[in-house]
C-alpha cells in the first residue's frame, strides 16, 4: 500500500492544483493527528484490499491439521485440514471540514489546522470504534465463546480478573499480549500495590498512542472509545484485523459561492476478529 504522501506527490489525493506545499501540509497534519489518537490499528493485521469490495479469506481451523507417526518409506500426506470462510465488506466513512474566510479572517488561531487536525483525530477514533466492536460481536468476537466474555468478581476490575483472562489465553495456546483498558479501569488498577511501579513507565509510547504500561509484563494501552466497565486482554497477533479498502484520503477544495475553504476526507474499512479464543471480554458489574 502506497503512503499517503506518495499518494498525494502522485496528486491521486487531490482533485485540484493547489501547491505541493498545500498538499504535504493538509496530508501532514491529518496523518499525524490521527496517529497520535489511534490505539487499535497497534493492535491488530492491517491488511490492504487491493481490488474488488469485500475480502474472502478461507482460514484454516485451529487444531484442524493433524500430525501422524509415518513408518519407514511411507507416505506424508495431509490429514483432515478444515478451514472456515472469513469476509470482510469494507464501508466508506468520512467528513467535511468547512471554513468561512470571515473565521479566518477574524480569528486569532489557525483554524484550519485546527480543523484539520480534529478531522485526523475523528477518524482514527472511528477505527478504534470499529476494531473494538469487532472484538465485542456475539456471532464473531470473544463472546461468541463462552469462556471469552465474563465479569469481574467485584465492582472494580482487579488482580484476579486480569489473571483470569490470561489464563483462557493461555489455556487456548495463545499469549496474551495486551490489555485494552478505559480510563476509569485504568484508575483501577492504579490503586492496587501490586502495580504500582505501573506509574513509573519511563517510555514514549506513554505520550504518543494511549501506552500506559506493564501489568505482569503485557502491555496494557488506555482507550476513551472502549466503553467504561469494558476491558480486553488479547493476544494481538490473533485477535483481530482491519481491512482498508481505500486509505486516509483527502480533497481539499475551494466554494467562492459560500465564500469558504475545505477539506474531504475518507476512508473505506472493516474489522473482523480472526480468532475468538484469543481474547477475553471481561465486564465489570
């Protein structure tokens, strides 16, 4: 998949012809804000769709391929391999910043940028409502296991829930790798001894995609689109994917009718979990 700034060098982004130094900085801050505020995509298969409308995919089951004992100038041959039909229908999402040249004209920010920079910052929060949801479908997320959706032992998330929805992990040979917690869970799990030394991260990742540290050495990432009293403990190179049809992409235009300037943005994508057993929805009560 192209970067949106090859996309926009190309002028693919872009119907108009404006400089190039419009497009670098329209692109720019968009991007940028919407990889300050994304949390999911970290967390799961980016995978490009690069023609047609829906991805097929036939996954093999797991478990499915069994291993034999071969004698001596036998045959190995495939035993008993099934697979299930994943598909995935990318849907198009996007907005319209618009600004009159009297707020431009009379504002002391740059509002535009500002625009722009909320733009960015709407639509990653729009994949991370995507990949979530994906995780919390009945028919295909964790819930569709049983053993993959409980609640908490007490009002608050705590130690023995955590190790609770590694152990489902685990018991499904799977690792667990993150868990993906709201604020208010965060606070949480702030206050118990055990993890204490969580406030002492020392890493970048703190101030740049939700990161908020280490709880029994998995990393654990802070959500505001993860609903309050939801927690999530996965295993990210299992758990789930994001398909993008069409990336990020952005049209600056001009209306000397209204006498104003903006900028369209859209992007076409779903989110499918990939498998259900490597992941656990735990629900505080």
């Amino acid at each position: 998949m192209k970067t949106l700034q090859e996309l926009a060098d190309e002028g693919i982004l872009f119907k108009d012809h404006e400089s190039e130094l419009i497009k670098q900085q329209i692109v720019s801050t968009i991007k940028d804000a919407a990889q300050k505020k994304n949390v999911g995509r970290g967390l799961v298969h980016v995978i490009p769709l690069r023609e047609g409308s829906t991805l097929d995919w036939d996954k093999a089951d797991k478990d499915s391929l069994l291993v034999r004992k071969i004698g001596e100038g036998a045959n190995s041959r495939l035993t008993h391999e099934s697979y299930t039909k994943i598909q995935s229908t990318p849907e198009k999402y996007g907005g319209t910043v618009k600004i009159t040249q009297e707020m431009i004209e009379d504002s002391n920010f740059p509002l535009i940028d500002r625009q722009l920079k909320q733009a960015g910052r709407e639509m990653a929060k729009t994949e991370d409502t995507i990949i979530f949801n994906s995780w919390a479908d009945a028919t295909t997320g964790f819930p569709s296991n049983a053993d993959n959706a409980f609640n908490s032992n007490g009002t608050e998330l705590g130690i023995i829930d955590v190790t609770n929805a590694m152990q489902v992990i685990e018991d499904a040979d799977y690792e667990p790798s993150n868990y993906v917690i709201n604020p208010k869970q965060i606070n949480e799990l702030r206050q118990i001894d055990t993890f204490v030394e969580a406030d002492k991260v020392g890493d970048r990742r703190t101030f740049q995609n939700g990161f908020v540290g280490k709880i029994f050495g998995i990393d654990a990432v802070k959500s505001t689109i993860l609903a309050a009293d939801t927690a999530y403990v996965i295993d990210k190179e299992e758990a789930g994917m994001l398909v993008i049809r069409r990336p990020l992409t952005i049209t600056k235009f001009n209306d000397p009718i209204q006498d104003l300037v903006g900028a369209s943005f859209t992007q076409r994508m779903s989110a499918r979990t990939i498998e259900s057993t490597a992941g656990v929805k735990v629900t505080v009560q």
